[in-house]
C-alpha cells in the first residue's frame, strides 16, 4: 500500500498522522483522551492482540510535476479469519486521491485467506484518470519519455483459488483492462509512430492460474515459498479489442538467517503473444520489482527479472526493537521475441531502506526505500515489504 513514491524528477512530500499528532500535543492532560490522541496511541502502541483485526486510515499529501498537488487518504485492514492466528494473516488495503489537475484515482488491494485456507482470493482493481510516460517500445528505448498519455484506466485483476492439496491452490484468473479517452501529448506535438491500442482498448482475460503458497503473513514473509503459474486469454469473440494470451511465472522463496534476518528471492518472467496493445505490455520497473525504474520505463512482448534483498527484522538497538533496514539488488530485461533475448540487453538496478515496525502483533513493518539505476534514483515508502 503506498504512502508515497518519488521517481525520476518527481517530488512527493508525505503528510501523515500530523494532523492526529497536532491533537495530541494540543490535548489537555486530563484523563479523557480525545479520538485523535487514542487514534495517535493506537497506531504508535499497537496494544491489541494479535488475535484481533487491526485497521489504518491516515491522509497523504504529495506532489509531482505532472500531477501538481495530490491529496489522498489510504487504509489497511489486516486481520485472522475466525480470529485464530493459525489461519494466515489476510490484508486488504485502499488508496484514493484527487489532484489540483483533476485527476484521480482509486486503488484496491487483497490477500484474503478464508478458514483452513480452503480458499485464496488474491487481486486488485485499480480506477484512475491520470498520466501514464510512454517511453516506447524495447530495451533501447530513450531514457526521457516520448510521449505523456492522458487517459482513464480500469484495471480488475481477480484470482479466485481452491486449496486442492496442502499449500497447492487451484482456480480462475479473470483480468479486466479498459483504457479510454486516451490523448498521446509529446514536446512541441511532435510525431511518434502511435503504438498498438493508442486509441484505446477494452480487453477481457480469463484463464487459470496454479498457486504453491505456504507464506503466513503476505506483507512480511519470514520464512516461505510463493510460486504462481498463470495463464490468460483474451479473445475479441467475448468482448475484447484484440486478441492475445499472457503467460506469467512468479517464484518468491524467503529463508530465515539467523533469529530475525531474512534472505528473500524473486523470479519474473512474463509472456505476451498476440496482438498486445501497449498498456498490457509487459512493464519493467515500479515500487516491487526493478525498484527505480518507473513503471513502465521498459516495455515489450516479454520480460524476465529477478531480485534479491536481505532484511534485518530488526535491527538489534538498545533503544528499541522496531527498527530494521533492508539491501537489495535487481536484474531484468524486456524484449519482442523469445528467441531475441540477449543477455547484453540485462539492467540492474539496487539500493537499500529502513523499516519501522508499525503493527508488532502482526509483524508489519513501513518500508523506506531508495533504489539507484544508471537513470536515476527512485524513493519509496510503503506499509508491507516490496514482495
């Protein structure tokens, strides 16, 4: 869930619980509390159990060029089901926002594990009218953006598993894309060669997906094995503006290193043939993987990436255990065909963070990145680790 990112030239200031904070500083020494200093104590102490469910909101301010000044409000909820600590730690968390330049947008995240784990509902929606930068298409794609694509996006991806044996879950993909009332402006409307889909689409995937799951708390693995095989279609004879499959690959594996480090490790690999409008492409870079790399920064038919990050949860300090920090590094590629992959094309990208450990009962830390690429830095700050 993000608090904010900064990337490239872009500048965002975070403006969280200063507000509560202000009460709480301003609140007579009396008995009685009011609600912005119990909601102060509650987020600084975390004093529930680690039984009961556990719910965040707090506003967020930031600005970028693009975008000028941004308001929004995020939420987490993370909880048990049937409040047995047994079962696995399910996380829904939200983040809208509005900005001076009207935009907006509104994102919706889940882990959601029901009793036993019998079922697994893993997706997103995301619902935004805002700037995408359209680079263009490969690995030689210049480092200043091509093109800024005005446009409303709807994003909908849903996974809706069966547990079949142990950790092995089985079931639908359903992944819904809309792109429209989409605008390519380039400095001093200058002519580009417009991609696939720049006039917008409206595409629908179904297909199935095989998940080997045995994390216990999504947001900080401590120790674990994540592997999901998936596969999508999508087809103009139920709806859609073109017809394509995707294949994805994704291996997480945590190790625990000693009492509390945690040596983690990620495998990417994503595979578009068909007629692949330029938005379903497959995007290197963002806030998990390829971190300092703006999503979308590198696109093509297919991609392989990897990453590997130590985290130290926490670091042992006298004055108190609820901070740790993390280093990691990543590597990555886009290309057209599979037979074109070269590993000359390979960039990387690293860098480290610190982590503060917001809800103990729950092992939940805050993240704060900074990840260096020969473009750049990128700085992040998110509850839950980057995968």
């Amino acid at each position: 869930m993000p608090l904010f990112t900064i990337e490239k030239n872009s500048l965002k200031l975070i403006f969280c619980f200063l507000v509560g904070l202000c009460f709480y500083l301003l609140s007579p020494p009396a008995n009685s509390q009011g609600i912005f200093k119990k909601y102060w104590n509650n987020f600084a102490n975390d004093t529930t159990s680690a039984a009961d469910s556990k719910f965040l909101v707090y506003p967020v301010v930031g600005y970028a060029p693009e975008t000028s000044w941004e308001i929004g409000l995020s939420s987490l909820f993370v909880y048990y089901s049937k409040k047995d600590t047994l079962n696995r730690l399910s996380e829904i968390n939200a983040f809208t926002f509005f900005t001076l330049e009207n935009q907006y947008g509104l994102y919706l995240d889940h882990a959601i594990y029901s009793d036993k784990d019998k079922w697994f509902f893993l997706g997103n929606l995301r619902f935004q009218s805002f700037p995408l930068f359209y680079h263009g298409i490969g690995i030689d794609t210049p480092k200043d953006y091509i093109a800024r694509v005005d446009a409303n996006q709807i994003i909908l991806k849903e996974r809706v598993l069966r547990k079949i044996y142990k950790d092995l879950f089985l079931g639908l993909e359903i992944d819904y894309q809309r792109l429209s009332n989409v605008n390519f402006i380039t400095e001093g409307n200058a002519t580009i060669d417009l991609p696939r889909g720049s006039e917008g689409t409206n595409n629908l995937g179904f297909g199935l997906g095989i998940v080997r799951d045995n994390r216990h708390n999504v947001l900080n693995v401590r120790k674990g094995f994540f592997s999901e095989l998936a596969f999508l279609h999508y087809n103009t004879s139920w709806g859609s503006s073109y017809d394509f499959t995707s294949v994805v690959s994704d291996t997480r594996i945590f190790r625990p290193m000693g009492k509390n480090n945690v040596l983690a490790a990620q495998f990417l690999g994503q595979f578009n043939f068909g007629d692949v409008p330029f938005n379903q492409l497959a995007l290197m870079g963002g806030e998990n993987m390829m971190r300092g790399y703006y999503r979308g920064r590198y696109r093509d038919n297919h991609q392989i990436a990897a990453q590997v990050e130590y985290r130290f949860l926490p670091i042992p300090f006298s004055f108190t255990d609820r901070i740790g920090a993390a280093v990691f590094a990543g590597a990555g590629s886009v290309f057209d065909k599979l037979p074109s992959f070269d590993i000359s094309n390979i960039v990387l990208s690293g860098g480290a963070g610190l982590r503060f450990l917001l809800f103990p009962n729950k092992d939940v830390y805050t993240r704060v990145d900074i990840a260096f690429t020969r473009e750049g830095p990128g700085f992040y700050i998110f509850v839950g680790e980057a995968f």
